[in-house]
C-alpha cells in the first residue's frame, strides 16, 4: 500500500537514528531529501542504497503533483530533512497536505528535533510553550516581536549564529533586559553549548564569544 513516510534524522550524533527509521529508509521506494550530498552521508554510514531525489524549499512547489502520482500508483516514499523531522522550520508540509487532500496515507516516525532538548534543559517553564521558528528578517519581523510582548509562554526560535546577536539585541528591546533565555547550540555535538540567565547576561556571553553552528533559543514568557 501506498505510502508517505516522514522520518526524522540525527541533529548531530548518527547514534540518534532509530533502528526503526533505518528499517523504513530500507524499504522504501523512494526517499526525498532536503540536500542529496548532506543525507547521502547519513544513508552511506547505515548502508541504505534506495535512490534518492532532491524535495527542498526551493522546488517543493513544482515536485508534489508528480511525488502525489508516484504515490498513487502504489509506491512508498520517504521524506527526509537534512536534520531532525520534516516540516519543523524544513519542507514537508506541502507534501503531507497534499497527500492527505488525495487519500494518500501519512505516518510520521518519532525522532530527532531541536528544539525539544534545548526547551527541556532551558530550566524554563516547559508545561506550556509556543514554537515560533524563524524570526521574519525583514519585513514583519517588528510586528511579530511586537505581538510576542504579550506572550506568556515560554517561546522558541530558531537562529543562525550571524544573526543571534542582532536577535537578542531585540529582546533587550521587546522584551527587556532582565527577561530569562537560554541558548543551545551545536545540540547532541562535540562542541554542544546552553548558555542561560538574563538576556543581557546571554548577550554579552555572545559578544566576547563569537557563536557558531546551529542555534535554539527558548525564552522566558511575560510574568
């Protein structure tokens, strides 16, 4: 039968791949990948040699019709993100809607995703919180931080480390100096850091200390 498979892959140490994810990835007809050289790796080190195809942002508009035939003509495919579970702040869900429009069965595997960790070992109220990924560059991005002041959730973003600065740089201004935030980068990795306290306190952390590889910032919500 059929079928749209969404597996999530290690953030960072292989040794967090699923025995059941690599069972699936060997099945499977097909698997569609964010990046083709980055998963290569991954498949290569568990011996997986189904063929692969590129699904990312940039060509995810013009794939799915054809991906939604394949399935419908009885294949199984996978979908794979270049790290942790499709459609978190990654492609997917265009697909997964797609497929539950025309019928078409969808399971996701649990597994790997970032922000999960980074939220558990913040020391932040966890018992209710908001995902909110990337931060709009540009255009939005006041009005989003603006509408967040009254957030009282814990809150979550995803960052690039040339960008962190400017971000925290925000927060001293939306939502003050004093507030609590705690970053995680490089998370499951050799080099793998979680800075907490006041976002002052974070921020000069980052100053004196350039950051580097990929970044979660969970932050305190309104009292």
């Amino acid at each position: 039968m059929s079928k749209l498979f969404l597996v999530p892959t290690p953030i960072g140490n292989l040794e967090d791949m699923t025995f059941r994810a690599i069972s699936v990835l060997k099945e499977v007809d097909l698997i569609l990948a964010e990046d083709t050289r980055t998963s290569g790796k991954l498949l290569k080190h568990y011996q997986i040699t189904i063929p692969m195809q590129s699904h990312h942002m940039h060509n995810e508009h013009k794939t799915v019709n054809t991906i939604v035939r394949r399935l419908q003509s009885g294949e199984t495919i996978a979908l794979i993100s270049d790290a942790g579970t499709p459609a978190i702040s990654d492609p997917g869900f265009l697909l997964t809607r797609a497929c539950i429009e025309n019928n078409i069965q969808v399971e996701c595997l649990p597994g790997a995703t970032a922000f999960v960790p980074a939220l558990v070992n913040s020391g932040l109220p966890n018992d209710k919180f908001v995902f909110e990924g990337f931060l709009p560059v540009k255009k939005g991005r006041q009005t989003r931080l603006k509408i967040l002041t009254e957030e009282s959730r814990t809150m979550i973003f995803y960052e690039s480390p040339h960008k962190l600065l400017k971000t925290l740089g925000n927060f001293a201004e939306y939502f003050g100096e004093d507030r609590l935030v705690s970053v995680s980068r490089e998370l499951s990795k050799l080099h793998e850091e979680t800075v907490r306290g006041t976002v002052k306190e974070v921020l000069t952390h980052f100053e004196n200390k350039p950051p580097k590889g990929e970044i979660v910032i969970v932050l305190g919500g309104k009292k």
